[in-house]
C-alpha cells in the first residue's frame, strides 16, 4: 500500500510539472507576442499549481511592468528575489518599477552589523544558506575520515585542521541560516496594491490619519486586527491600514 502511495505521488508530481513546462512555455510566447494579459493568465495558472521559482515571478513582474501595473510587478520582483537574491535581472527590473512607485521613503540609517548583514549575508536567502550548511558538513566529514584513514603525521595534521576549520565554518553557516530564516518568518513583507491608502494612528476608521501611502510600497507587517494591518515603514513610521490594499510577500 505504501509502496503504491509513493508510486502516486510520483505520478502526480511529473505530472504537475509537465502541466507548469507546458504552460510556462505557452505563457512565454504570449509575452514575445505583446499579449501580456493573457500571458499573466498562464503565469497564474502555475502559481495556482504551487510551483513556485524565481524565473515564474521574474516572468509575472515583468508582463505587469508591460503593462504600468506598479504594485504587482514590484510584489512579483520582491518575490523572485526573496528566492534567488542574486538574480541580477530581478533586481535591476526592481529598481526600474521602484522608478513607477510614487512614495519616495528615505531608509534610517543602519549601523555597521546591520550593514554587513544587508550587504554580504542577505545575499543569499535561507535555503541557499542551507546549501552552504550542507556543503561545510561533507568537507567536515570527508577531511575527518581522511585524517582517521591516514597516517602520515604531515597529512594528518592538515586534514585534522582542515576538518576543525569545516565543522566551524558549518556551525557558522548554520547559525546565519537560523537567524535568515528567522528574520523572514518575523519580517512580514508587504506591498501596496491600492493606488492610494490613508494609514492611520489606530484600526478604526475614525481614527487620525497619520500619512499616506500609493501603489508599490514596500511595508512591514507588524500586527492584524480584524480587516486592519498594523504596518511600518523602512523610515520608521508605524500606523495601521485595510488589510485587503495591501499583499504579503512571505504568508505563514
């Protein structure tokens, strides 16, 4: 019975992905042909079989970028990026559609860990750091099993070092994959789907509107209550807004 269980399973995921080959080539050449509308149509048709890469986003933020749609190319650009953060396409097509975006939001300054973090460690995304883990683990393994099979005092020693400064930089490398996966779990990434949105200073619509936001900015998801998101700015600013103008970047 397992054995059949797997067997399905099998089944079913080639053929989902010979479905997402089929139509991610159809919706391609809807794009080549200036269809963009149609091509979005295919584009989300994998989305809705839940196969997810950076390449189907890069698409979709691309076909809406066509179109003058600033929100959803710049949420399909972010999303791509959260996947490959070294796809080079993505982030300049990003900084073009940011181009688009009407809000023109100055970050706070960041100290010198916050930096290196921004510039060396988030260049990778969880899983890719999770690729690293694994690589440091079998250079561990294989230099420790070297230096046990061997018996030159020589090659010894460099395997026996070789093998520590692995298992260290495993540690490390699994240490900075915990806090990336953490840091995106917590960091509720959002963009502004409506073209413009009053945040204010509480969940209700009585409440003082505090400043506004237009399609295409990128936000922070801190609290929900009800319809309303309690959101933050990279400036800052804190207020809450309708929850349905906005869409998450990272759902969990």
């Amino acid at each position: 019975m397992k054995k059949l269980l797997f067997l399905l399973f099998i089944i079913a995921g080639t053929v989902t992905a010979q479905n997402a080959d089929s139509l991610f080539d159809s919706a391609n050449n809807l794009y080549k042909n200036e269809k963009f509308e149609e091509a979005i149509n295919e584009y989300k048709k994998i989305e809705a079989l839940e196969v997810a890469s950076s390449e189907l986003y890069y698409n979709l933020g691309n076909a809406y970028y066509k179109l003058n749609k600033v929100g959803p190319s710049i949420y399909y650009y972010e999303k791509a990026l959260n996947l490959n953060p070294l796809n080079e396409d993505v982030k300049n097509n990003l900084v073009f559609a940011k181009r688009l975006a009407l809000d023109n939001i100055e970050e706070l300054p960041k100290t010198v860990l916050q930096k290196f973090d921004a510039n060396y460690l988030q260049k990778l995304s969880y899983n890719q750091w999770a690729v690293v883990v694994i690589g440091f683990s079998i250079l561990g393994s294989l230099f420790f099993l070297l230096f046990y099979l061997t018996h030159g005092s020589v090659k010894k020693r460099f395997y026996f070092t070789t093998s520590i400064i692995s298992f260290i930089l495993l540690i490390s490398s699994l240490f900075i994959t915990y806090q990336q996966y953490n840091s995106y779990t917590k960091n509720k990434e959002a963009i502004i789907f409506a073209e413009e949105t009053e945040v204010r200073n509480a969940p209700t619509f009585n409440s003082e509107k505090v400043f506004t936001l237009h399609e295409g900015t990128k936000v922070i998801v801190l609290d929900a209550v009800d319809d309303w998101k309690k959101i933050k700015l990279i400036d800052g600013k804190i207020g809450w807004m309708i929850g349905n103008e906005l869409k998450t970047l990272n759902d969990f």
